[in-house]
C-alpha cells in the first residue's frame, strides 16, 4: 500500500476510525445476540462494510438524509442513530427505534435524517429519490444519500430511481456498495454486462468507482460529491467495491464461497487497514486496542440493557395504524 501519510489529516482519520469500531462492535453484539436466541427473525451483518458507512455519512450534515437496505445498521450508527435505541428495536423491545414493531431491517431515525432500512432489496431507491425530488422542490440545501448493494441494480426501482434522478438533477448520491453477493448467489452470474457504474452512464448519470475498504477514499470521495451536489450538481453514482465478511445472515455459514476466497478478503478487511494507517501516522497500537475496547464495552452494555428492557405493552399493536372506518359502497358518479 502506497505512503499516504502526508495526505491524511490524523484526527480525521481517527474520527472515522472510531466510528468504523463502533459499527464492528454493534454487529458482534447483534450477531452473540441473534446465535443465542435474544434477537428473533434475520439479522443482516455489515461487517467488512464499515469502511463504506463511516467514509460517506462522514460528510453527511444533520439535516441531510439516508435511505439503507436489509443489512443498514453501519448507516444508521455512522448518521448518527442511537445504538441503544436500535438494539432494544432489534430485540422488539420498548423504546426501540420504531418501537420494537420493525426489528432489524426496518430501523428508522427521521430526528436525524435517517429515512429508513427496508427489508425489500432496492426499494429504498424510490424513497430516497422522493426525498431528494422534495428538496430540490422546496430550494432546501440538502444532500440525500441512498446505500443500496449490487443485488438491488437488476430490480426495475434501480432503473426507475435513477432515471427519475437524472431527468430532474436531483440533489443525490447513489452509493452501490458491490460486495460481490446477492444474498448466496454470486452477482456477475446474474448480471448481464458491466455492471452498475456502466447502468448509471447509460442514464447519463456521472459514476466513479472507489475501493470501499479504503476509509479514506471513500471519505475523499465522497466529501467531493456532496460539495458539488450542494453546490448545485448532481445526481452522482458511486460503486464502493467491498465484501461481506459473514454469511447473508447472522446464522448463515457461508458454505457457498469458497474458503481461499474469504480469507484473502479478511485480509483486506477495512478495520486493518485503518489501524495500519493511523500506525503510519504515529498512533500507538494501545490506543487502537483501548478505542476497540471501549466500542466493544458500550455494545455490550447496550445489549445488556436491551435483554433487560421490558416488550412492549400489548396495546401498542394498535397504535401507528391508520384508519379510513368500514368499507363502503358507492355509485361510481
């Protein structure tokens, strides 16, 4: 890896370096918490993407806004989203970020611009160029950043979402974090093609393509295409080529990769290859050991509680319902 230390700002660095560790500490937690039975229902692991959440949301002010997939906890912690109050949603407890009625992949934080997980693969694209169609329309400065994985580009929202964006120059940063599966099946065996940055430029949506294991590249990246959206430009499309270190899910083996596979991809794991940086830069490998354990301390703490709190009270079925009354029939005018 080339010498970049003189083109690195240290407290930067080490600013999305803890976000990235504390991201890591929650999917551990999450994941002890799903193989023990306190957490019912999937859980989708982002660990190995942290590099992609933390490079981008770092640029991220608190009035822009997000929109993630099914494995979206790295987002919601890098935009600013409590960690206790999603673990309690994980565990379908009171409190939780939705009230404990969405669980993993429907986490939501609007206080902090956090539009929402979704459990259907791309369809948080509609919703994201939705929000940015309202900000261009209201004159607001406002950047709308939609994650979504390499999986969503052969579902019609992707086609849909980006040709909308790029007829109106909506204010929005499509970020595509290509971690080479959807769900257990390889991508290029089900993409016919180039692939994403080829669709996003046959839209005329200007692409790049940015290693996403590489924190500070994404957040160069990044920092430069939301500057230019804020400026004025935009929509922009950004392939983040990463992987996913576990399984589809958290009890999901992996049996269907190969092993040479994983572990040369474990050796690029974004976790070291920042604490190799901040090395470089003259931090001390203790405190790279005390900043992870101190993220791996507030996770356990956070799902301690969680295991603690109480469900909620059965009323609460009830509420966030809408009623329209009974149906009833009408002579068509």
């Amino acid at each position: 890896m080339p010498d970049r230390s003189h083109n690195i700002d240290p407290d930067r660095l080490l600013g999305l370096y803890k976000t990235m560790r504390r991201i890591r500490a929650f999917e551990e937690a999450a994941e002890a918490a799903s193989l023990d039975g306190r957490v019912g229902g999937a859980v989708h692991l982002s660990i190995g993407q942290e590099a992609v959440a933390a490079g981008v949301c770092a640029n991220l002010r608190p009035t822009d806004q997000i929109t993630t997939t099914h494995r979206g906890h790295g987002h919601c912690i890098a935009k600013g989203t409590d960690p206790g109050a999603m673990m309690l949603e994980l565990f379908g407890k009171e409190g939780g970020t939705c009230g404990g009625k969405g669980g993993s992949m429907h986490i939501a934080d609007f206080d902090v611009g956090m539009l929402g997980a979704n459990g259907v693969v791309a369809a948080g694209i509609p919703i994201a160029v939705g929000a940015a169609h309202g900000a261009k329309l209201l004159g607001e400065d406002r950047v709308v950043v939609c994650f979504f994985g390499d999986g969503a580009i052969n579902r019609g929202p992707f086609l849909e979402g980006l040709n909308w964006a790029g007829i109106f120059a909506l204010p929005i940063l499509f970020v595509c974090e290509h971690n080479s599966y959807a769900s257990t099946t390889r991508t290029e065996a089900v993409t016919a093609g180039p692939g994403a940055t080829a669709r996003a430029e046959s839209l005329g949506i200007e692409a790049f393509e940015v290693d996403g294991n590489d924190v500070v590249a994404v957040d160069g990246l990044a920092g430069e295409l939301t500057g230019r959206i804020r400026a004025g430009g935009g929509p922009f499309f950004v392939t983040a080529r990463t992987y996913r270190l576990k399984g589809h899910t958290s009890v999901d083996p992996g049996a269907y990769r190969d092993e040479d596979e994983v572990s040369l991809q474990w050796a690029e794991d974004p976790m070291n290859r920042c604490e190799e940086e901040l090395q470089r830069l003259g931090l001390a490998a203790a405190e790279l050991e005390t900043i992870g354990r101190q993220a791996t301390e507030e996770m356990a703490a956070v799902a301690a509680a969680a295991t603690a709190a109480p469900h909620p009270a059965l009323i609460q079925a009830f509420t966030d319902v809408q009623d329209v009354g009974a149906p009833v029939w009408s002579a068509l005018p």
